[in-house]
C-alpha cells in the first residue's frame, strides 16, 4: 500500500486503529498546543498552525512509526528567551535555521551522536526547564495582575512577590477545578483526555458563575482566527542569520534530542526500531515549513506519542490524521477558545512541568554524590538562573573534563617482576622491592586507557622510575585499550630517551594501540623483533641481552636463572637455556 517502510505490512484493516488513536491525540494537542504557545511568549494560534503542521510533517518524513511532533514543553525557556530578546519574527527566523541544521545533522548520520550526551546533562536541565515551566505559571494560577515577564528567573520570582496582593479568588478556583479535574478524570475514564476535560469543565463554570472576573484567552490576545495560517515568507538578512545561529543551534540540539528520545521511548513501547537519522530530518524539513505559516519550532513529544501507541496507533497515519483532527476544530471551534481563562491553562502546563521534571530519576543521580551529581546540579542551576544555552554548554564541558580525570585515573603505570613462589612465575606488581629488582631489566604493568588525560603521567611514572638507566624497558600493554596521539608522543619520548642506552621491547600489544604507532612510524623506530606477543618471550629476550659482568654476585634475584647468572659470571662459549614460563 505505501512504499515507506514504516508502513510495511500495513492493511486497511489497521485504519480504523490510526484514525482513533489520531483522534484522541488530536483533541489532546489542542490546548497542549495553545499553552505552549503562551507560555513561550506568543500567541496561542501559533502553538495550533505549529501542531498542524508540524505534526502532519514530522509523521510524514519522520523516522518514528509512532511519533507525534509539535510544540513541547521543553521548548518554552529557549523560544521565551528568543521572543523577549530578539522578536517573534526572528523567532520564526531562528526556528527556519534549527530546521535547516536538523536537516544537515540527519543527512551527515549524526543522529547516532546524540546519545553521546550525558544522562546528567539532559536530566539536569530537563528539571530545570520543568521548575521554569512551573513556576512561570504560578502568575496565571493565581490570576495576579501587573506581571512583567523577564527572561531571568530571580526576577521573574521578584515580580511574583511583589505582586501577591493582586490575587484574584476566582482564578485560583477556576485553576483548582482545572487541576483537579486533570488529575481524577484518568481515574475515572483513563482514555479520556484530562487536560482537554478540565479545559472545558472549568471555562464552562468560570463564564456561567462568574462571567468576566477571570482573564480569558480573548481578553489577553483577542480572538483565535478560525481559518487555516497563510503562507509567509520570513524576511532575512545575512546579519540577522549570524545573530541567530546560536540560538537557532540551540533550538536544534534540543528539537534533535527530544524527538530522538521520544523514538527511543516509542521503540521500547511497541518493540520497535526508528531511523535516527531519518527522524532527524523529518524534524528538520518540519521546523523549515512550520515558520512559513507563523508556526514556533517543534520536536518529538513524548507524552502525545505514548498517548498514541496507548491508544492503538498502527503507523505514521495516526500522527497526520491527529494534525487533520487540530484543522478541523481550528476551522469550526476557534471563536469558542476566546472563552478559556488563563488560569485553566497554567494547571495543564503545571501538570506537563510535573511530569517532565524526572524528580526521582534526579533524585537517584544526586545521591549517588559522585562527579555525575556534580554535573547534574551544575546543569540544573545554570538552566534556572542563566539559561538553557549555557547550562548545556556548561555542562557537556564539566562532563567531558570530569571523564577524563577519571578515565586519567584508570592509567596506572607500576614496577612487576615474576612472583617466583607462583607455580607459572606469574608477572605480578607487588613483590618489586629495593632488594628485589633487576638492575638490568625494568618490568612495568601499564593499565588504562593512554591518552593526553594520562599520557603525562604515564611518562613522569616511568622516567621517575628508571633514573638508573636499566639495559631493558620492557612494557606490558596488554590491558591498554586505547592510545591517542598525545599518549603515542609520550611513549615516543620514552623510546627516544632510552634506546640511547638500552632496549624498549613491548609485550602483549593490542591491536588499537599497534595501528597507531604503525601509522606514525613507532613501530618501526621501535623495530617489529621488539614487539612480543607473551611476556614470557619477552622476558626471555631480555636476559639474552643482559650483561652478564654485571650480573656475577647479584644478589635481588628478580628472575629465576638469576642464582645461576650470579654465581657463573660470564660464559662466552654458549648462551643459557632460558626458561620461558613467565
């Protein structure tokens, strides 16, 4: 029936599941959709041309069978911030950038790389996204009057406190109906759309009780227009671009995280698999086209999309069937959503803060009271009292700085010889003493990843160690995963200082290590009849080379021919059978 893979097997018997399931999703987006929107510091039509259109796009181009695209909540500090410093019209500018770069990130197969961000990070300002969500709704919770919204949270706080004594009774108890009907209608009839009851139950007793005491959708931004958005094209310029590249990048990354995570979630749901990539640019082609009609950027959600596979959704059909839904209640019901008080859509977004703040998930994180918590909490506060721009960047940082000093400490460079009392001489570090080791041969144990976190270390650990210029530098690697270029300079410095003197012969190579030093010809310097692949030969190699003048009277004893070596001196005439079981 369709040539896209994500209707593989599809029939029409499954319509009837898509366009239910779409149905029920659609009347939820509704005031999901205008809540967004307000809170995100522009009109509530443009949240509803953006879940039309994006919603249709996304689940046409997408890489989700099941996801269901629009305005999110994680959005609403970014597009906020955007509005108040550089306009809407540059918001839809800005919107147009983060769908081109999506676009670019799909087609160049980085969608892979978004679960590269730390788990710390997306949970740390995803809570403080909800605690700015929440708190941003307090104002219309309690019908308080006079409030200048700022970007900053302390002054946001500010303006709440100053303003208490405007408190309006009727808003507070439209709010609680809301609220409480939010909360016991998926008690009652689970399949029935909270949000979307409490929106109606509350305006309905609000305009009958006490009509005109409560600011309502109309009264703050006139009437929703009931027809479809038309199409305009945005005016750019080359300086308006390059100003908004960083905010547009930031609206990328999240839009790319959100929606993957939300795939990710839809996966586990239906044992399914997304196309990362493919969803990338769904996203993109979606967040191009949505500004042309006014709408803002948007991003898998991962409520909605739940809702959808909960509620039978077969295929992508279900999402563009739910963006047909939100037309046709825009075309025949919009003059009746001048009605809904404020005050009805703060316990919705209250409610979707609630539920995105991943509390116990922070909570788990947090007691862990490791460099995870640290990154989690430097996240969280940057994201409540900067903004989500410095809060990512900061914490991606701090994250990668903290993994390298642990991954630095993983390097352990030591001194070993053979543990002669074990049955196979096994090479081990802790019998290395000032009586007991070799004056000739130096045994070290590297362990860890070598690269420029630890590669210093590693250097200074061996230097410091080897000051009496032994004839034989043998490392064992063999528990050396990974090398970069930093870690190869310092071993090539290690090489160059004592093949002056003596010989680095290497044991136990792996293969990521070896491709790096043959690549920059340390192989070579080194020469392949140095490089062992068991200890026990090296070693044996090692005691061909000895200076056997230097051996007569010994007394350390470090390996087992050395009681011979000690007490024969020098045999020109023949070399010793040595024994090769370390």
């Amino acid at each position: 029936m369709f040539s896209d893979k994500r209707f593989h097997q599809y029939s029409l018997s499954n319509v009837p599941k898509d366009v239910l399931s779409g149905l029920i999703v659609g009347v939820i987006a509704i005031p999901l959709g205008m809540a967004f929107a307000i809170a995100s510091g522009v009109k509530p039509e443009y949240g509803i041309y953006t879940t039309i259109v994006a919603g249709i796009l996304i689940s046409l181009f997408g890489g989700s069978k099941y996801q269901i695209g629009g305005p999110t909540g994680a959005f609403i500090p970014i597009l906020f911030g955007i509005v108040m410093t550089y306009g809407y019209e540059n918001l839809l500018i800005a919107g147009f950038l983060a769908g081109v770069m999506l676009v670019l990130m799909g087609i160049f197969k980085l969608g892979s790389l978004i679960k590269f961000i730390p788990r710390p990070v997306t949970i740390g300002f995803t809570t403080g996204i909800a605690i700015t969500i929440f708190t941003g709704q307090i104002a219309s919770f309690l019908g308080l009057t006079g409030i200048e919204k700022h970007e900053e949270f302390i002054n946001n706080l500010t303006e709440l406190i100053i303003h208490l004594d405007t408190i309006n009774l009727f808003s507070i108890l439209t709010a609680v109906i809301c609220l409480a009907t939010i909360i016991l209608t998926p008690k009652i009839a689970p399949k029935v759309p909270g949000p979307l009851i409490g929106l109606v139950v509350s305006t309905i007793i609000a305009t009958l009780f006490f009509p005109n005491q409560v600011a309502t959708i109309g009264t703050a931004y006139g009437e929703i227009p009931s027809s479809l958005p038309k199409l305009q094209i945005p005016d750019l310029s080359l300086e308006m671009i390059i100003t908004l590249l960083k905010p547009a990048f930031i609206i990328a990354m999240l839009g790319g995280i959100e929606s993957l995570l939300s795939a990710v979630v839809a996966d586990g749901m239906t044992n399914s698999k997304h196309n990362s990539n493919k969803e990338l640019i769904g996203q993109g082609i979606a967040n191009m086209v949505t500004p042309l009609f006014g709408g803002i950027p948007a991003t898998g959600a991962i409520a909605r999309t739940a809702t959808n596979i909960k509620s039978g959704a077969v295929s992508p059909l279900s999402g563009i069937i739910h963006g047909v839904v939100v037309i046709l209640v825009l075309l025949f019901f919009a003059p009746f959503a001048s009605y809904i008080p404020l005050a009805s859509m703060a316990p919705i977004l209250m409610v979707v803060a609630w539920n995105m703040s991943e509390r116990k998930v922070f909570a788990h994180i947090f007691k862990t009271k490791s460099t995870d918590s640290l990154v989690l909490v430097v996240t969280f506060l940057l994201t409540v009292f900067v903004n989500l721009t410095v809060a990512v960047e900061v914490g991606l940082v701090l994250a990668a700085v903290l993994f390298t000093l642990r991954m630095s400490n993983l390097m352990t460079t030591t001194k070993a010889l053979p543990n002669l009392k074990h049955k196979n001489a096994k090479v081990e570090t802790h019998i290395v003493s000032d009586s007991h080791d070799c004056p000739q041969v130096s045994i070290f144990n590297i362990e860890g990843p070598l690269f420029f976190g630890a590669a210093q270390t590693f250097e200074t650990s061996i230097m410091n160690t080897i000051n009496y210029h032994p004839k034989i530098l043998l490392l064992r690697m063999g528990r050396v995963p990974f090398m970069d270029t930093t870690g190869e300079a310092n071993l090539a410095s290690i090489v160059s200082h004592f093949s002056k003197s003596g010989i680095v012969i290497i044991s136990g190579i792996n293969d990521q290590p070896k491709n790096v030093m043959i690549k920059t010809g340390l192989y070579e310097v080194i020469g392949q009849e140095h490089f062992f692949e068991h200890t026990g030969d090296a070693i044996q190699f090692a005691l061909e080379q000895l200076d056997r003048n230097k051996c007569l009277g010994c007394k350390h004893f470090a390996f087992k021919e050395c009681k011979k070596f000690s007490a024969q001196g020098v045999i020109e005439s023949s070399k010793p059978k040595l024994s090769a079981t370390y």
